[in-house]
C-alpha cells in the first residue's frame, strides 16, 4: 500500500493492489544507493481512476520499505501519456527531505561534539530528530561558508565514519516522527556468493580501469610558507612486522601485488606504478604514510562493479530466505582472473519493485580480498538459477 499525503501532509488517499476498486500501481521501481543517500521511487497508475488525481506535485507519499521502516517520500515530476491501454500517469518522487536540503545553517564552529549533538546541531531548525545514533567519542565541525542540514549530515556521516538512514512515522493517519539514524554500518554479513562466470545468468561486472592507482604520493598540511608535509623519512618493513614496505627517502608508497597487476612497461621493460596523490589533513608523517596506504588498499584495483538480479535469489523456491539489503555484505568470486579471486563486496545501490521482482537488482563494490570458500553449493545455486532462466525466457536477463 501506498499513502498519498496533500501538501498540508494529510492523508487523502491510497493506491492498494490488493483491495477491489482501489486505485492500482504498476511497474514500480525503488532506486537506493548507500554512499550519497539517493533513494527515489517511480510508478504508474490508470490516469482515468478517481484517486489518481490526488497525485500532484510536491505531494507527498508514504510506503514500508523492505524491511517494514516508512519511508516519506515527495513528488517531483507527472508525466502522463495513453498507450493501447489506456490513459497512464507516470509518478517519480524523491525522498522527502526537501525541508533538510533547503534549511541553512550560517558559517559556524562546533566543537568537542559527539555525534548526537552534532545531529541535533544539524537538525534544530528543522522537523526532523535525531535516532538511533552508534557512534561514541567526539569530532570538531568548522563551516566557512553558509551549509544545508542535509550537508551537515553528511559532513557528520563522513567524519565519523557512520552511515544515515531516514525514517519516519505515522499516527492517526499523521506524520508524527521524523528520524535521522547514525549507523556503524547499514547492512549485515548476509553470507551470499555471487560469482561472474560468462554463463551464470543475472550477474554484470563493470570495470573501470581509469580510476585504478598502484601507488600514491601522500600530502599531508602546509606550513606557513606553504610547503606540504610528506612521510620521506617515514620507514616501514615487512620483515620487522609491518604491513607493507616503504624506505627512507620515498615520498610515496606502492603495493607490489597490484604493481603486477596494473603497471606499465618503460623502454626496458620493467613495471613502472601507476600514481596518484593522496591529500589528508595531519601534521604527522607516520599518519599520513598510514592513511594514505589505508587508501591505496582501497583504490588499487580500480572501480570494480556487479550488478545483480536479486530477484533470481530472493524468489527462487527454497530460497526464500537469501534476502539482501542496502549495506549488506557479500561475497563475490570473478572466475576470469588467474588465479581466481574471491573478494568482499558491499550492496552500494538496490533497486526493487514490489510489483514485479525479475526487475530487481543490486550493485555492489567496495571490493576487499577475501578468502575463497567456494563449495558445492555455490554449483547447486548456479544450476538452479539456471533452470529458473531458461524458464523465463531470453528476455529476462540484465539490462
């Protein structure tokens, strides 16, 4: 079920499958992506039904997620059209957190915040309340320009390393709470093998090997006359129970495995890394070596994507319980690599519809080395996926 909400946030109607004469919706689609916070949902419904005129724009509308949290949500663009069926009204709507994106708080300094403070800083001019907050300990915030809540949020987010969730809820047919929740982590370690095969159905790498670095130069802060910090004088040994290895006199640091992997010839022939720069705020060199080889782990092979029909899982019988959700953690096994390898993924971005699940699919990344577990179930899950798609037909596969 789907509320409609007028502009004053009163219910006036609802779109119901389920229910005789109610007003229908069809091909639905909720995008969500987990590192900028984007979520959005699209339908359709018949023009010519009576409740159908209450979807206007900068309405509003509320629906369950997928894990039962109401999510507010707030009309952007109709459009409307007639096809062989009918007279159609196509609904996009973003979520509703226009009062957050358009209330401005002035050049500022907060200091010695914990994360709920800073969230109420963030909020107090707005209807919205701070959560569920995970994160202890406390960090300084300094505006020199005018910002949005929603910017702050995300500046709180980034600072403490959390992830946001939005929610809210419903009394009486009322919005009585909205909440902004600061989480560890969004997700859990939903323990599922995805792995890329030419033949396994539903599954797509993207690979992006212009953003792949296999060293970087680390700038740390400038001093008064304007010269930058650097970890030249840094030392770090493998052999002396270190994690990698970088020695006196390098202002940079390189990863020899993704050297092997990624690197070029010179006129010689030998491997030569390729470079980036990585800039982070310290007046220590060891942090800054530390950070920046922290970033390379991350960045040295590149954006490496999959997108996934989710729907082959979820709704495949006897697998009913393979759910998966923004934030989880996955495992991925890509076959084409020699040796192969196995990697840590997260759910980055779903996209779900509750009207027709063949059109759900996810994409994951922030890939990590994982220890390869791949067993004989994994080959009884690609048969069954298989069975299930040549069942479908060829038109149902990755678009």
């Amino acid at each position: 079920m789907i509320f409609i909400l007028d502009n004053a946030e009163n219910v006036v109607a609802s779109l119901n499958n389920d229910v005789p004469d109610a007003c229908p919706f069809f091909n639905d689609i909720m995008t969500e992506r987990l590192n900028d916070g984007y979520l959005a949902y699209e339908f359709e419904v018949p023009a010519d039904h009576p409740d159908s005129e209450y979807l206007v724009e900068d309405g509003y509308l509320i629906r369950k997620g997928l894990d039962d949290h109401l999510l507010l949500f707030q009309i952007s663009r109709i459009e409307e059209y007639r096809d062989d069926q009918g007279l159609k009204k196509y609904i996009y709507a973003e979520y509703g957190w226009e009062e957050l994106n358009k209330t401005i708080i002035r050049p500022s300094s907060f200091f010695g915040r914990t994360a709920e403070g800073a969230m109420n800083d963030a909020l107090l001019d707005t209807r919205w309340e701070v959560g569920i907050v995970e994160w202890f300990g406390t960090k300084d915030f300094y505006f020199d320009s005018h910002i949005t809540s929603l910017a702050f949020l995300h500046e709180i987010k980034d600072a403490f390393g959390g992830e946001l969730r939005f929610r809210v809820e419903m009394h009486n047919g009322k919005i009585s709470g909205r909440f902004a929740d600061l989480l560890i982590k969004r997700g859990e370690d939903a323990g599922k093998t995805f792995t890329y095969e030419k033949d396994l159905v539903g599954v797509r790498r993207i690979a992006d090997r212009s953003t792949v670095f296999t060293a970087l130069i680390g700038v740390g802060k400038g001093n008064e006359t304007g010269v930058t910090l650097n970890f030249s004088n840094e030392v770090r040994s493998k052999a002396s129970g270190d994690a990698f290895d970088k020695p006196a006199g390098q202002d940079w640091v390189g990863d020899p495995e993704s050297l092997q992997r990624w690197g070029h010839r010179d006129k010689n022939g030998n491997l030569k890394h390729l470079f980036g720069t990585f800039e982070y705020d310290t007046d220590q060199p060891g942090v800054l070596l530390d950070r920046t080889w922290e970033k390379l782990q991350e960045i040295k092979n590149g954006v490496m994507n999959y997108e996934v029909l989710v729907a082959l899982l979820e709704n495949v019988e006897g697998y009913e319980h393979e759910k998966i959700r923004i934030g989880d953690t996955v495992l991925v096994q890509d076959l084409s690599f020699k040796p192969a390898l196995m990697l840590k993924a997260r759910v980055l971005e779903m996209t779900r519809s509750f009207t027709n699940p063949e059109n759900d699919k996810v994409v994951l990344g922030q890939f990590l080395p994982a220890v390869s577990n791949a067993d004989e179930n994994i080959k009884m899950l690609q048969s069954v996926l298989l069975k299930k798609r040549k069942g479908m037909g060829e038109g149902s596969g990755c678009k």
